[in-house]
C-alpha cells in the first residue's frame, strides 16, 4: 500500500510540474505577442442605395435614427437633411454600405415609452465564411508575433433625408 501511494505522489508531482512549465511556456509565448493595429477584412464592395418609408398620416410624429457601425461616429446620423427631391410624407434614409457583409433595413416600432420610431437596422451576412476567408492571414499575424484588431467594413455614411413640408413629422432620436 505504502509503495503505490509514494507511486501516485510521484505521478501527481511530476503532473503538477509539467502543467506549470506548460503555463510557464504559454505565458511567455502570449507576452510576446504585439499589437498590429487595426486591420480591414473581407471584401468591399460598397454600394449606395435608398430606403424609403411613408410616415402614416394619423402619427403625428416619427423619431428617426439609426445606431452605430463599426463603432464609427460618422455613420450614425445626426441630423435630419432637407431634400426638395424626397416626396412629401416619406423619410429617405441614403446608406453607403458593404453589400457583401450587411444588408439594411428599417425598423418602424413603438418604443417602452409609446414613441413611434423608425430605425435603420441590418442584417450580417455569414461571418463564418468571412473568417474562413481570412483565416490564412489571421494565422500569418501569429506566426509573426502580431495580433490585430480585426474588422470588416459594413457602413459609411448615413444621411436622413426628408421634404421640407414633412419636417414637422419627425424629430431625430438617436437614443439606442
């Protein structure tokens, strides 16, 4: 009995040993790694296109808004345009965007407080395949002692666009 435990003891240390040369190793290795910056992914083929909604008569006001893309101040509007050429009752939203990785679209809904909003959204088109596009340079960064915060293009401008005679319709809310 006594000579398995002293047998056990001395599998349990050498075990215990190794994982902490494997921490030691791994914590080394991960220290080394550098920062390369920002990195763009994926293709961009950005388009420009117009969504137009036509505000309901009986409401008497609309917030608009949309959120952030890319975490970028640019794309998210804040202001509301006037443009002679939208039809009077409709919010035009002008969206520069990626078609190869989003595809937007409004969101018309009443808010916790009984606000209607109108809010542009969108839809990711399948991020697997993006890394699996990718993957090959993510893992060259590794090899190279880097790693890089990457990100694919979506959105790049935004504008709010809407007649002059419907201003009073809607108001710009940029609250989520």
């Amino acid at each position: 009995m006594r000579k398995i435990q002293k047998i056990l003891t001395g599998v349990f240390l050498g075990g215990v040993l190794l994982g902490g040369i494997g921490t030691g190793v791994a914590v080394v290795e991960y220290s080394s790694i550098s920062y390369a910056g920002e990195k763009i992914i994926g293709n961009e083929k950005m388009v420009t296109e117009n969504f137009d909604y036509t505000l309901d008569p009986e409401v008497k006001r609309t917030r608009v808004g949309g959120g952030w893309f890319d975490g970028l101040e640019n794309t998210r509007p804040n202001q509301i345009e006037m443009d002679q050429s939208v039809p009077e009752g409709v919010v035009r939203y002008r969206v520069t965007y990626n078609s190869d990785r989003i595809k937007p679209y409004l969101s018309f809904f009443e808010d916790s407080d009984g606000e209607n909003m109108l809010w542009l959204d969108y839809g990711y088109q399948d991020g697997f395949a993006l890394w699996m596009e990718n993957k090959d340079e993510v893992l060259r960064d590794l090899k190279q002692g880097q790693i890089a915060s990457y990100r694919t293009s979506t959105v790049s401008a935004v504008k709010i666009l809407v007649n002059p005679a419907t201003k009073d319709s809607v108001v710009l809310g940029n609250g989520g």
